[in-house]
C-alpha cells in the first residue's frame, strides 16, 4: 500500500509539477511539502483538499491515505494497538 507523501509525490512529477510550484499554490515552505512528501511531516485537511485539486488526483484516495498516516503516527510506538483499533471499528460501525 502506497504512503500518502510518496503517492503526491509520484502524482505531482507525473503531471510535470516542481515541489516549489506546488508549494507556491499551497502557501507553504517548499521544505515542508518535501518533508510532507518524504513523510516525516503531516499538513491539514483542507490542504490535503488543495492538493488533490493542483496534482488533479481522486480527492478521496489522498483522503484517505492521509488519514491512515495520522492514525498510524499516533498509535505507531504504543501498545496494544490491535485491540484499540478492534475497538474503535467497532464503535465506528455502530456510528455510520
């Protein structure tokens, strides 16, 4: 499964775009989108929202990449994360 910074990286060079242009449409550092693109950064929504819209991907796919990296970054080191994740499905499942 692709990693939401390296799939708008791959999206972005394949639509001939530099991280600066693409930066530039964001109004952020070029060095935050590239530390975003190497996942070591995450960005908001609504700039995840933005992106979709300058590279022209599927606003959902990136959405959801992205949301599974934070769940990921916050979960990642600690334990019992099986049974926290069986949890939550289960609360979501009742929710939607």
């Amino acid at each position: 499964m692709k990693e939401f910074g390296a799939t708008i990286r791959e999206l972005r060079e394949k639509k001939g775009l530099l991280l600066r242009q693409v930066a530039a449409e964001l109004d952020i550092d070029t060095a935050l989108l590239s530390k975003v693109e190497r996942g070591e950064r995450s960005i908001k929504k609504e700039q995840v929202i933005r992106i979709a819209e300058i590279i022209g991907a599927e606003e959902k796919e990136l959405l959801v990449l992205w949301l599974s990296a934070k769940v990921n970054d916050l979960i990642k080191n600690e334990d019992y994360t099986q049974e926290a994740l069986t949890i939550s499905l289960k609360k979501l499942k009742k929710e939607i």
